[in-house]
C-alpha cells in the first residue's frame, strides 16, 4: 500500500511533457486522491470486505435458525404444558368432587352415628327411669306395707288379750296337726 501510495506521489512531481503538470488546486486534488484511494480500498478490500459480510450474513442466518427452532420447540413445551395444565385441572376438580361426595359420605356417616347414639341415650334413659320409677313404688309399697304391719301388729297388741291369745295358739296348734296326720 505504501509502494502505490509513493507512486502516485511521485507521479504528481514529476512534470510529463506536454500537458501534464503539478495540479495546486487543492479541491480538484483532492477528489482525485480520495477517489485513487477509495479505488484502490475497493480493489483490495472488496475479498476481505465480501468475507466479513458473507460471515456476517450466515451469523444472521444461523441466528434466525437457532430462534425458528427455538422457537417451535418453545411451542411444543407450550402446547405439551397446556395439556398437562387441562390434564391437572380435570384431576382437580376429580378431586374436588370425589372430596365432596367424601366430606357428604361422612357427614351423613356422622349424622347416621349420632342420631343411633341419640337413640340409645334416649332409651338408656327411658330405662333408667322405668327402674328408677319401679324403685321408688317398691318403696313404697315397703313403706305402705311396714305401715300396715306396724298398725295391724299395734291393733293386734291392743286387741289381744290373754284369753284370745291361748285360742288362738289352740287353733294354729291344731291346724298343724292336722296337716301333721295327713302326711
């Protein structure tokens, strides 16, 4: 590059017969040597230029590869956990309505235990109040019975005397034997 670059300059100071001469025009002069030098990138630069866009251009394909793929397998992943999302959702609310009927099994389980043991309280407690009931007639009936021993044996103290008393022990006397002679 240095060696095109001195010929160029050597060029413009060596005056050619005739017509050529050192141009002092600094604009003109200038057009011309950007456009010897942008000739001379393009001439050299155009392979490395084409190389490092070809490279640039299968990194870009390659990118867009990449995300096509990425991206379909992210659908795939997408649809698969939407089926598994509806596969959970039914198992729930299979859950939710096998507990249900669960929680109303029990409850009428309950219902059903409670009511048996209502039942048996409430004849346990008829019972004991029959017994409690027949307890308190039999005493009573003692009661009115002592009574009336106790008032019988009063009448019968003060009503027997000697006279009836030996009659008495005659007649149950003889009444003995006789059952006595029957044997």
């Amino acid at each position: 590059m240095k060696n095109v670059t001195y010929s160029f300059v050597f060029l413009a100071h060596r005056p050619f017969a005739g017509s050529f001469g050192l141009n002092t025009d600094i604009l003109a002069t200038n057009l011309i040597n950007l456009t010897v030098v942008v000739g001379v990138l393009i001439f050299f630069g155009k392979g490395v230029l084409k190389d490092l866009l070809d490279n640039r251009k299968q990194r870009i394909l390659s990118t867009i590869r990449n995300s096509e793929e990425l991206r379909r397998g992210t659908l795939e992943q997408l649809e698969k956990a939407r089926i598994r999302l509806q596969k959970v959702e039914l198992e729930a609310d299979e859950y939710r309505m096998n507990g249900y009927s669960e929680i109303e099994r029990e409850k009428a389980n309950l219902i059903n235990a409670t009511s048996i043991s209502l039942e048996q309280l409430e004849k346990s407690k008829n019972e004991t109040l029959y017994f409690e009931k027949q307890r308190a007639m039999n005493q009573v009936r003692q009661r009115v019975f002592q009574q009336a021993v106790q008032g019988a044996l009063g009448t019968l103290n003060s009503c027997l005397n000697t006279e009836l008393h030996f009659r008495t022990i005659r007649a149950n006397i003889g009444i003995l034997g006789a059952i006595e002679w029957k044997r």
